[in-house]
C-alpha cells in the first residue's frame, strides 16, 4: 500500500477534528488498514501531517508554477508564480483548517527552522533569480539572500491574510494580490540606466 492511501486518510481526519484529536488510530481504520500496518510507516501524528503537508502545499506549488510557464522573463514568472501561489494556499481548505484549529502546528516553521516545502519554494525561486539575472530581467544582488526575501514575504502573505484583510472591504484579498505582484515586480526590476548625455 502506498502512502498516499494513508495520507489523503489522514487529511480527512484533519478536516474533520483537527490535528490535537486526530489519532493513528482512526487515520488507520479511514485507511482500512491495521494499525500496525500505519504504525511501521509513521510512528506519530506530527511526522504524518509533516508528510501530508509537504504533499499537499508541494502539488498546490506545482499548479501555480505550471500556470506561469508563458511568462516573458523569468521576473514576470517569478511574479505570476508567487501571486498564483498565494492565491491557491489562501483557497486550500487543509491549510484553513490548521489555521482555524491548530495554528500552533505552524509555528516551529516561522520560528524555529525552514520545513521541506519551505525549501522547495526557496529553491525555486533562486532559480528563477538567477535565470532573471542571467538575462537581465532581476536587478543584480546575491542570489540567496533575494530569494530568502521573497520567500519572507510570501510566507507572511500567506499566514497572516486573515488578520490582514480586516476592515478592507470584500475584495482585500484581489487587490492585495495585485499590491504583491507591484511589490516584487518593483523589487526585483533592474534600476534603469542612466541616460548618456547628447553627444557623447
């Protein structure tokens, strides 16, 4: 059995109770397994959310990064890619939940250390950093340190968009997906060059 049929038992589970009452238990009877079938694969709930987490964010990634494949220069890509990610995560229902009941899950990964999602999204966009560099669509700057910047900021749009949309009418969220793409596009667009004087 792979583990995909535990995983999607145990985000029913999620969506269902939450994290602090979901149990190996009953992700292993909404998988029609034994527990000791589950057990050999995850030996406690944390590290099976982590997996699932990593699965779920990771296809919703993929989706955004698939949708920005006709951008012109890698910085446009970079910027379809990062608003479209966003958009998808604040529509995800998995990570809504964890929000809505366990927010406290996420913290270790805004605080303490960089989770396994939160590298691929990093990683991806240096690639696209240097790729813009290299063609001259990013404005120069170390590669690493950029990209840690931009994923900074897309986690915060990200976690806080609840709190973050208060008071700003119906359509916060599109027009503060519309500020984050002339946000990035601002900070990642080359400066332009000084025009040379007449005669020169």
């Amino acid at each position: 059995m792979g583990d995909d049929v535990l995983l999607d038992a145990a985000k029913e589970c999620l969506l269902d109770v939450g994290f602090r009452r979901t149990t190996l238990t009953d992700v292993a009877r909404r998988a029609g397994v034994s527990r000791m079938t589950l057990y050999r694969r995850f030996t406690h709930v944390p590290a099976m959310v982590a997996d699932l987490m990593t699965r779920e964010f990771g296809e919703l990634l993929a989706k955004a990064t698939a949708g920005a494949a006709s951008a012109c220069t890698e910085r446009e890509r970079l910027v379809a890619q990062s608003v479209a990610g966003v958009r998808e995560l604040w529509a995800d229902p998995l990570l809504a939940r964890l929000l809505d009941l366990d927010p406290e899950l996420l913290l270790p990964y805004m605080v303490a250390r960089i989770g396994s999602t939160q590298r691929l999204v990093e990683e991806g966009l240096l690639a696209n950093i240097e790729a813009g560099q290299a063609e001259g669509s990013i404005r120069a700057g170390e590669p690493r340190v950029i990209s840690r910047a931009v994923y900074l900021t897309l986690q915060s749009f990200v976690l806080s968009a609840r709190p973050a949309t208060s008071g700003l009418g119906r359509t916060a969220r599109r027009k503060l997906l519309d500020e984050l793409a002339v946000m990035l596009d601002g900070a990642l667009r080359p400066s332009p060059r000084p025009a040379g004087r007449e005669g020169r």
